[in-house]
C-alpha cells in the first residue's frame, strides 16, 4: 500500500507541476500579448496624431483658400458696386446732357419760328 501511496503522490505532484507549469506558460504568454498590444496601441496613437496634424494642416490650408477667395468675392462686389455708381452718374450726366440739347433744340425752333413769321411779315407787307 506504500507503493500505492507514492505512486499516487508523485502523480499528484506532477500533475501539480504540469498545472503550475501550464499556468505560467499561460501568464507569460497573456504577458506578451499584452506587451505586444501596447506597442501597438502606442504604434495607433502615435499614426492617430500624425493624421490628427495632417488634417488639421489641411483644413488650415483650405481656411486660407476660402478666405483668399471671400476677400476675392468681397472686392468683387465692391468694384461691382463702384461701376454701378459710376454707371449712374454717367447715366445723370447724359440725362443733363440731353435735356439741354432738347432746351436748346427748342430755343432753335422757337428762334427759327419767329424768323419765319418775321418773313412771311415782310412778305404780306410787301406784297
């Protein structure tokens, strides 16, 4: 029964060493997974921010452009709007310009109508 007994706990003991050993084995590599992983995790981070700057750099340069182009847009529509103050006094101006002429038009035909009569006049008294 001895015998029996020994055999019994070295069994036991190398069951107790297998476990213990397959535990371990099994930490370890859990360990080095996890090492691994927070490489990686460091590896993502690190290519997060670089494209993080890289699309902050980019939509810095687009705010740059949309600004350029609504300065562009703004003297635009300034000089738009200065060619039409221009466009109104020179439509003022040829308004002036031709109620003159017409005044003076009037003035000739007024001056040629006395003439007229002033001619027919001389003809009634001669004739």
């Amino acid at each position: 029964m001895e015998i029996f007994v020994n055999e019994f706990i070295k069994q036991i003991v190398g069951i107790v060493i297998g476990l213990t050993s397959f535990y371990f084995l099994t930490i370890h590599r859990h360990k080095v997974d996890i090492e691994i992983m927070k490489k990686d995790l460091e590896k993502l981070r690190s290519d997060l921010n670089n494209i993080e700057n890289d699309i902050r750099k980019e939509i810095g340069v687009i705010q740059k452009r949309l600004d350029s182009h609504s300065r562009k847009n703004d003297e635009i529509i300034t000089l738009i709007n200065e060619l039409k103050m221009e466009m109104i006094k020179q439509l003022g101006s040829v308004a002036t310009s031709m109620a003159k002429i017409s005044s003076d038009v009037e003035n000739i035909n007024s001056t040629i109508a006395i003439f007229d009569d002033g001619i027919r006049s001389k003809k009634k008294k001669k004739g």
